[in-house]
C-alpha cells in the first residue's frame, strides 16, 4: 500500500491537483466579500450558476467522445459492452443535468411555467430537481444529496477501491470508467472546505457581509460548482491519458 501511495505522489498529475486545490480554495473568496461580489458569483445566472452548465456540458460530450471512440462493440459477444454502454449513460446523464442547470432553456427562450407546474415546482420552473418531492419541507429525496453521492461515487469511492484492490479493478474496469484517482482527493477536500466554513463563520459575523443570504446558501452553491469542475477535469484526464483503452487491455489480459 505505501508503495502504490508513493507512485501515486510521484504521478506527474501530481503539480497539477494541487494547483487545482488552491484553485478550490480560492472560489470560496467571495463568502468573504462584499454582497454585491457574493451576489456576482452565486446568484442565479451569474458566474458560477453561468459556469456550471458549461463544465457539465464538456463533462457530456467528453463521455459521449469516449463511447464513439471505445474499439467495444456494443454486442453480448463483447465482454465488455457493458463499459461502452456506461459511457454513452454517463454522457445522457451529464446532458440531463446541464438541461436542468439552464431550466431546459426556459429563460433562455423566455417560456412560461405551466401553472400545472408551478405548483409542485419550488422555484416554479421547468425543472425535475426543484419539485417538491426533492425540495421544500415536504421533500421525500434530496437532489442535491443524491448529487454528491453520485460525485462522491464515481470521482472518490470507486476509484479509491479499485486502487487498493486489484481484483476489484480488474472487475470494474471492463464495465465501468475508472477516474483518476488523484483528482478524486480534490472530491473529500472541497466537502471539508465546505462543512468547516459553515460551522465556522456563524462564529464570526464579522468575516459575512451579506444581510440576506444565509451563510450556508452561498457556501453551498460554490460548492456544487466545485464538484462539477472536479469531475469535468477528471473525465479530460481520463480520456487525456486514455485510460479507458488501458483498462480495456488490461481486462483483456
């Protein structure tokens, strides 16, 4: 185990993630500034609402390019057809969540909310993840619990288990896209950057300037930016580095 943590370090990616980490940290800057700076960056439409979308459209297409490319053929004859059938479900589902981001383009084309839907809609628009069935006080199932589970999963978990254990990679790698590990850390270290800055702050007033938002609504809304930026980096490397065509060989041997 020492041995596979200190090649991991010594991984050339390795300058990369940490300037990524500092990267993290420093979105977090505007909690600390004036209202209109915090109104800036995470109020809706604004530049991280406007960036998100975007990371998890590349996120898409970054999948979609790795189904078109992989040599598997989506047949049963394949032993590995279910790996290129989770590429293409991962690419559905990153254009799901970036049609959600944008409202299905509902501001964009300035339509109307059905009053049908308004009414069991939170934010009274053309999205899935704002029912009341995922929100508001009578909320069954968290989205943005669910959210961080599947980031959680598929950038840390996974990856972390099929790193420790051999057998386990082998068996996973012919069926699922394995992310590189070392971005995955960034994963726990922007959760931690989170849950202390919303159980530190109400301690000191005096470092939140904003009136009306709740200190944990800004912290929140920076840290789900982060996660979509981390797996969008992470799936670019993975298909940077051509994993999924190492994993595919090494499932073969």
């Amino acid at each position: 185990m020492k041995a596979k943590l200190a090649q991991l370090l010594k991984d050339k990616n390795t300058v990369i993630v940490f300037f990524l980490a500092i990267l993290l940290f420093l979105t977090y800057a505007p909690v600390f500034m004036k209202e209109s700076v915090l109104d800036a960056f995470v109020r809706e439409d604004q530049i991280y609402e406007t960036l998100s979308p975007i990371y998890l459209f590349i996120t898409c297409i970054l999948f979609f390019i790795a189904f078109k490319r992989s040599k598997i053929k989506l047949s049963l004859k394949d032993p590995n057809w279910l790996k290129r059938l989770a590429f293409l479900g991962l690419a559905c589902m990153f254009f799901f969540a970036t049609m959600e981001e944008i409202s299905w383009g509902q501001r964009i084309l300035h339509i109307a909310t059905p009053n049908l839907i308004k009414g069991v809609n939170v934010q009274q628009e053309l999205t899935f993840h704002n029912l009341n069935f995922f929100q508001g006080e009578h909320g069954v199932v968290s989205f943005s619990k669910l959210s961080i589970l599947f980031t959680f999963t598929i950038g840390f978990l996974i990856p972390l288990a099929c790193w420790a254990i051999e057998p386990l990679r082998k068996f996973v790698s012919s069926k699922f896209p394995i992310l590189p590990l070392l971005y995955g850390f960034l994963i726990p270290f922007n959760y931690a950057i989170q849950k202390a800055l919303t159980r530190i702050l109400p301690h000191f007033p005096n470092l939140y300037h904003h009136p009306t938002m709740p200190i944990p609504q800004g912290i929140h809304e920076i840290r789900e930016h982060n996660y979509e930026l981390i797996l969008m980096v992470a799936v670019l490397v993975y298909i940077w580095l051509k994993q999924d065509q190492a994993d595919e060989e090494a499932a073969e041997k």
